[in-house]
C-alpha cells in the first residue's frame, strides 16, 4: 500500500513515510519554548502534522534529519505517541524534557534516567492498557541507547524518578511558614487526598527523589514491545514542593540542557545505525 493509498495515524496526522530512523520525543513542554531553543541550536524546523494535542516536525542540523513529536502530559499522551509511531515504524526513541526535584539535586543538572518507576497512587494510566507489571517495579532505558549514550558523558539519576500520571505539583504547596500544605479543592472527605498524603510521606521522609509524569510509562510501554528501545533524558527544573513565591526558576534554562544533550544523542544514534 503507498502513502497515497494510507490514511494518516489519526492522534499524531502521520504516514509511514513521515517517520525517521530515530525520533525525538517532547511531552508536556511549551512547544514554542522548545521550538525556540532549538532554532537557537542551528536546527532548521519544517512543520509536517499538526493535531489537537501533538504537533511533529521535521529538524535538520549539520547532516542529521529526524522528527521531533510534541505532545500532552502523562502516560496517556506517551502511550498513544508511541503506539502509532511504532506502527508507522519507528524503533528508537529519546525523550527529552524536565522534572521536579528534592532539594538534595542542584536545579538545572541534566541527567540519564536510569531507574524510573511508577507512582503507586496513579496506578499504570495509559501504560496498563500494554503492560501488567508489580508496584514498585523499576524500569530502565534500552542497555543498547544507554551504550549509545556513553560519549556525551551524563550522570545517571542518582536517585529514583517517580512518574505520576497527575500533575506532581497537586502534592502541595509550601506555606508562608515553609512548610507542606494542601491547597488543593476541598475534598467530600474533609481529609487531603491520597496523592497529598503518599508525597507528605516521601517529602518528610527526606529521601532524594525526583517527579515526572512520563518516563516509567514510557520505558514500561517500550519494554512491552519487540525491538523498541527508548530513553530519557531530564533536567532539574524546580523544587517539589513548590514555593508560590518562586515556583519554576529554571525552567527554560532546565530544558534547553536537556534539549541540548538529546538532540547529540539522536544525532549519535543516526550516525551509528544503533
């Protein structure tokens, strides 16, 4: 069947002809932040589908030519980016992005998720429609990416990155005393919700952590197909809990890192074949 004959993948608008060898994928940043920071960089952006959540487009620097798929938060929008963008043939995947932090990590330190695991509180989302998997299980990158990745020298996550499929900011806020609060709705309850109560815990626990909304799905989704490898790279945006007085410091500094790094990686990957 020819691209004239196919119609487009009906959540991302693209053709089996549309996808590179590597794909670089962006989940739950400003699509003009990143558009801008990699303009900067010297690459070339030519749009090639433009959906209600996901926009695609085509990146060229120096001799690279890959996709770079921008979509919504969470495993939902993961989930549904890569099933389509498996079937239309794609294998390798980076994604680049940032995350919340303890304060034990300095704010804006890039790191090479090596261990992500899923919020027990949110449960699977998007991911439990592909995979069955224990609480508390861990995930990882593709050992063949993570070899792939070793040239550009980046420090593995030295603590472990919880994934959420809610916002990890609706865990509270600090008050004026610096201290958690919740401050979300008022709950039928009259008590905090769950997911205020399980970050209270880890947050009081005063273990390192670090909170996205998407790389355990996104590893756990790759695990559960032939041939599928994936990686992430995150930079250190902003502390959790959030100060309202200064709530994401870095944010665009944090993720044009991560966007420096990811794209040499693609780059990296394109030019090996691995």
């Amino acid at each position: 069947m020819t691209d004239q004959e196919r119609k487009p993948t009906p959540l991302l608008g693209l053709l089996p002809s549309d996808v590179s060898p590597v794909i670089l994928l962006v989940l739950g940043e400003e699509s003009g932040t990143v558009i801008g920071i990699l303009t900067d960089m010297g690459c070339a952006l030519s749009e090639v589908a433009r959906r209600r959540e996901s926009t695609t487009y085509r990146v060229k620097r120096n001799s690279a030519d890959f996709l770079i798929v921008m979509g919504g938060y969470g495993s939902s929008s993961i989930a549904s980016a890569l099933h389509e963008l498996v079937i239309s043939g794609c294998r390798r995947f980076v994604m680049a992005g940032t995350c919340g932090a303890s304060s034990h990590h300095s704010l804006g330190k890039v790191y090479l998720i090596r261990r992500a695991s899923v919020n027990p509180v949110g449960g699977p989302g998007g991911m439990g429609f592909y995979l069955h998997f224990e609480p508390g299980k861990e995930f990882s990158p593709s050992p063949v990416l993570l070899e792939a990745a070793r040239p550009l020298g980046l420090e593995p996550n030295p603590s472990l990155l919880i994934s959420s499929d809610a916002f990890y900011g609706f865990g509270g806020v600090l008050n004026q005393d610096k201290k958690l609060s919740y401050n979300g709705p008022p709950t039928a309850t009259g008590l905090p919700p769950p997911g205020f109560e399980a970050f209270k815990e880890l947050y009081e626990s005063n273990q390192p952590f670090l909170l996205d909304m998407e790389t355990a799905f996104f590893y756990g989704i790759c695990d559960s197909w032939t041939g599928v490898k994936g990686i992430a790279i995150r930079a250190v945006s902003n502390y959790i809990p959030f100060d309202p007085e200064y709530p994401i410091p870095e944010e665009k500094k944090a993720l044009e890192a991560a966007l420096v790094k990811s794209v040499e990686l693609v780059e990296l990957l394109l030019g090996s074949g691995e």
